[in-house]
C-alpha cells in the first residue's frame, strides 16, 4: 500500500486533490480512498488530505501517520506544523513553490530522501497561466505522476476531466501537463 498526505490551505483543492488521485487509481483497476481531515473550515486554514493506493483492498481507515510520499501545497505551512512528520526514509517529497529546497530550509530533508524523490514544482504558478486561479492541486497530480510512477499520467488527466468537465478540465490538465513535463526532467525542475 502507498500512503500519501497532502499538506495546504483551504481554497487550494488539497481534498479534491486527493479525491482526483484516488480516482486515476481506480482507472488503473487499484483500490483507493480518499478523505481530509480539517479543523475551522474557511479559505486559508490548514487543511491535510491523506490518500491510499493499493492493489488490494483498504481496510484503513485512519488518517495517514507514515507517509510515502509528502505533498505540500503551500510551503508556509513548514512554519506552522511538522508536515515531515513520519515520512518515509524511501519516501518522495512533492513541494509547490517556485523557490529552491535550500531557500526553504529543506536540503537537509530532501538530502535524506533517496536521489530523484524529492521536487519542486511551481504549480501555482502553473495554474495561475492555465487556470487564471491559483488552485495547484491539478498540477502537482501531474508531478506526482511523473515523481512517482505510481499512476499514469493518462489516467490523471481522465480523473482530472472527471472532476472539472470542459474548459476548466482541459486547463487543469494543461497545468498538470506542464507540471508532469518539469518532474520528468531532472534539468528543467528543481531536484535533490
């Protein structure tokens, strides 16, 4: 099984996020589920989404304490609580920022993760170009895919036109698309 806990705010679709990862799994024929977990529910408050991928049936059912792989949506959360708390030490580490893991404080994280498992992706950024909205989560199911291998990028693309029908939906997958291309490239994203 393959636990992942993603870290943001609200308004940035963390849950939806986790929810559209969920469903490119169950493309793939895998089991999945999906559920966050908040506390005031209002823009801007932390929000964490957990999700679990596995071949077989998921009897889980607790919010995820040992991750395999960490997304943080927004970085100023690493001021605010432990978002590395019982990441794998083969585990990957997804950060949307468009600064380096040395200017976050974060090489020594990164640095303890295997080579290739820890990136960075704008995706805010992205999004902000495709979507005109800086909702990042389309783009970091993108980099997942490519960080990952776990799920294909095309069945990210299917869950994410499921989800967003239409031109928002082909936005999103543009963002993602984009996102997918700069973790694919070890030149082109920032990576440890």
């Amino acid at each position: 099984m393959f636990q992942i806990r993603i870290h943001g705010r609200g308004g940035q679709g963390v849950v939806t996020g986790a929810e559209m990862l969920s469903v490119a799994a169950f493309i793939e024929g895998r089991h999945a589920q999906a559920f966050p977990s908040f506390g005031s529910e209002r823009t801007g408050a932390p929000v964490v989404a957990f999700c679990r991928i596995a071949d077989k049936e998921i009897r889980l059912r607790e919010p995820v304490q040992d991750p395999d792989c960490v997304i943080l949506q927004d970085p100023t959360l690493l001021k605010v609580i432990d978002v590395f708390s019982g990441l794998s030490e083969k585990g990957y580490l997804l950060v949307n920022t468009n600064k380096a893991f040395d200017e976050l404080h974060l090489q020594s994280i990164a640095a303890k993760l295997p080579p290739g498992h820890a990136v960075i992706v704008p995706a805010t950024d992205l999004a902000l170009k495709h979507v005109k909205r800086p909702a990042p989560n389309a783009a970091l199911l993108g980099a997942f895919a490519a960080l990952t291998g776990l799920v294909r990028f095309e069945s990210v693309k299917s869950a994410i036109a499921r989800a967003f029908p239409g031109r928002i939906g082909e936005a999103n997958i543009a963002a993602a698309q984009e996102a997918y291309d700069l973790a694919s490239n070890p030149e082109r994203a920032m990576t440890v």
